[in-house]
C-alpha cells in the first residue's frame, strides 16, 4: 500500500466554528493512523488561479485509510461543523 494524503483547500467564513472543528478532527484521525502535516494559510498565488485562502495536508497509510475515516461515524459527524466554517474541497492523492 502506497502512503495517501487528504488535502484540503479552504476558504474560513467563521473562524470560531473552524477552531471547533479543528479541535475535534485529531481524534477522529488517530484510529486511522494519519497525521496532520500541514496546515497554512495562502501566501501567494504564483500561477493560476485559486480561491481558497487555506490548506491543510494529512498523511494516511492509505487511501483506504482515507476512505474508512471519512466514512467513520467520528468524522461525519464533525462535517456540518466544517461545512458551516468554511467553503472548500476535499481531495486525496496517493503518493
């Protein structure tokens, strides 16, 4: 199995309910093995176009580790909390 990244770009509409949300994510993540690596927020665009003001980058052993947290019943239920923090997507590559 191959190491997989989740990362998301995202754009914060309420910084109280994203700090919310990023308290509860690191136990959802801990049962699959991931690690957060980075999060940031945009500098500059360089190239391109790109909305979002913020990333985040956590490593997975898989992608279908990614899949089983995403599907876990502990992150689904932190979903409504992201969606109302913030505008963005979510994309997982396998490296």
């Amino acid at each position: 199995m191959s190491t997989a990244y989740l990362i998301g770009h995202l754009t914060i509409k309420d910084a109280d309910t994203w700090a919310m949300y990023r308290s509860r994510v690191p136990a959802t993540l801990e049962p699959w093995g991931a690690e957060l690596v980075f999060r940031g927020q945009r500098a500059e665009v360089l190239a391109g176009e790109h909305p979002h003001t913020d990333v985040v980058v956590i490593r997975f052993p898989s992608r279908e580790a990614i899949a089983g947290w995403h599907a876990s019943a502990a992150y689904q239920a932190l979903i409504p909390l992201r969606q109302q923090a913030t505008d963005g997507v979510l994309l997982s590559y396998e490296a």
